[in-house]
C-alpha cells in the first residue's frame, strides 16, 4: 500500500491525487468503485431465511426496531428491505397488525395484565395517542357545553 492514493484526477489531465491510499492497490476510496470492494456479501443485510424470525417478533407486538434486531439487522435495514420487496411488505404489515390487535386485547381488556406497559407500547409503537377530553360551558350564546379534545388527533 502506497502513502497517497496517485490516481489521475480530471479525466486523466490533472494532477495525481494525494489522499491517503486506504485500499490494496493503494487507491483512496475516491477512486475505487463498489465493484473493486464488493465483499461477496449478500445484497440485503435481511433476506428469506429472516423473514420467520421478523414476521414472529411483528406478532409478539414488538416494535419495528425489535423486529430488525431478530434478525440480527437495524431498522434501517428493516426499512429498506421494507421499501424494496413488496409481498413482504405486506406479510410484515399483516403480522405487526396481529401484534397490534393481540397487545390491545391482552394488554388492555385482561384484568391480570399492567395496562400501562400496553399502552406505552401502543404508543410508541403504533402511534396511539393518549387524548384527554374536557367539557367547557360558555361556549357558545346559549352556554351549551363545548368538548375539548386535548393531545389528540382524527384517529
């Protein structure tokens, strides 16, 4: 390996370059393409043999970054095979629905359970929004109550 990298800048016509060579045949990373550092590794850092581990983890309830971490991979990675494969996508959406649904009837109708973990998964998770209502008189000309949804949305 070489001090400086040397590769011709400008097509050819400037001078060679001088960072620091960081690769075998001395080039920089400027000046080596994907296909000279290809490691053989597979595309995707989640592929097919994932896909059991992730979908059983969307219907334990777990969020999407603990569906990554059961195949070993970061959200980032969950999201960009997500964006890029589409049958999974759906077979993923079916799956965190399922753990959707079984965190909202274990975790919020069974008496044995702690609703507050379920609910901070819910929201964290699901996007569930903790909504507060409140009645106002004096609303209107005839003081009729007026509701006030606090911290809320449509949903």
């Amino acid at each position: 390996m070489t001090d400086t990298c040397g590769y011709p800048t400008d097509g050819g016509d400037g001078p060679p370059c001088e960072l620091p060579g960081s690769y075998a045949d001395g080039r920089c990373h400027h000046h080596t393409g994907a296909e000279d550092t290809d490691s053989g590794g597979r595309e995707w850092a989640i592929d097919a043999d994932d896909h059991d581990a992730i979908l059983a983890a969307a219907r334990d309830g777990l969020s999407k970054s603990g569906c990554a971490r059961a195949a070993g991979a970061s959200l980032t990675a969950l999201r960009r095979y997500l964006d890029e494969h589409d049958d999974f996508r759906r077979t993923f959406a079916q799956a965190r629905a399922q753990g959707e649904q079984r965190l909202a009837r274990d975790g919020l109708v069974d008496p044995d359970v702690d609703t507050s973990m379920a609910k901070f998964l819910l929201s964290t998770s699901y996007d569930y929004v903790n909504t507060e209502k409140k009645e106002i008189t004096g609303g209107d000309e005839d003081d009729a109550p007026v509701e006030v949804v606090i911290g809320g949305d449509d949903g």
